[in-house]
C-alpha cells in the first residue's frame, strides 16, 4: 500500500500528521460557533477527542489521513483526506477546515488542489471527493477550484448537502 508522506506543504501551508498533541487546536476550532456552524452543530469535548483519537489512527489504518496546518508560526486550521460514505458511495473525502481569521485567503483552495493531487496521482486511489453543506458557498467555491465536479445533493446531520467529485482516470462519474 502506498502512503501518504507524513507532511504536506502548499506555497503558504505546512501540515504535519496529526497527532494527539494538536488535541487543544481541535478543541477550539471545533467549539468555533462559525466553524461548527457548517459542520452540522456544536459538539461536547468528549466527541471531539473521540473524533481526534479516530483521525490519528487513521493514519495506521489507511496510510493517510488528516494534517494540522501551520501557516508561519500560526496553528491555523487542518487538511487531509478520510474515508467516506457521503451520499451512499464509497470514496475518500477531501477535508479542511480552518480558524475563521483565515477565511477567504485561498488557504483551503490551495491545499484542497494538493490533497487531490496526493489522493489521485500520489496514492492512485479511485476517485476522490468533497462534499458541503448546500448553503456553504465558500466550500462549494473551494471544492470547485480544487477540480471537483458537482454530482447531486443529498442529506446528511438534517441538512442538504452538495457531493463533488473526481475520478483519477478523468471521467465525469464512477
């Protein structure tokens, strides 16, 4: 099995593997009102270490998974890649997410191109997708540039959301 390298830089971006020391970013930027405001609600400390302790040992699992993001000296936001059943199909999702003193820089355009990269000519998986919450225009926009293409909508946490995808041999759908 190919695996993903353990850092990941964009022109401004450094990820590095997660790890349970990036425990307190994730606590905060997952208690962010406008953060969990599009990530279908708040969520107690216990499911965020729960979520935490899943993402790290997705990296032993799969052999990918997410990164934490420094931007300069700054603990900025996360990326990666996850597996996933979004919309009733099997896939691995383009992820990311940031503090919202970073929004609209571009930041997440920038290393959601680099994750599909990875995930399409790096670990040569399948397809890769990305999905958002229907109303979240700026992750629809993100999703878009990155070279994913709109499939359907479908419902998930009680909300529509929007499913993107691409396959790495360029077809328009699986």
């Amino acid at each position: 099995m190919t695996r993903a390298p353990e850092t990941l830089t964009t022109a401004r971006l450094r990820g590095i593997r997660i790890t349970a020391a990036d425990r307190p970013l994730y606590r905060a930027l997952w208690q962010e009102p406008d953060v969990v405001r599009t990530l279908g609600g708040p969520r107690s400390l216990a499911q965020i270490d729960a979520k935490i302790d899943r993402l790290v040992a997705m990296w032993q699992e799969r052999g990918f998974g997410v990164y934490t993001l420094r931007e300069g000296d700054c603990d900025c936001g996360y990326a990666g890649l996850a597996p996933t059943d979004a919309g009733g199909r099997d896939s691995v999702e383009v992820l990311y997410g940031f503090a919202p003193a970073v929004w609209r820089r571009g930041l997440a355009t920038e290393v959601a191109t680099e994750l599909v990269r990875l995930a399409l000519d790096v670990l040569a998986l399948p397809e890769v997708c990305g999905f958002t919450w229907t109303e979240n225009t700026g992750s629809r926009r993100v999703l878009e540039r990155a070279g994913l293409v709109y499939r359907f909508e479908f419902e998930r946490a009680e909300l529509p959301h929007r499913y993107y995808s691409l396959a790495r041999d360029g077809r328009a759908d699986r």
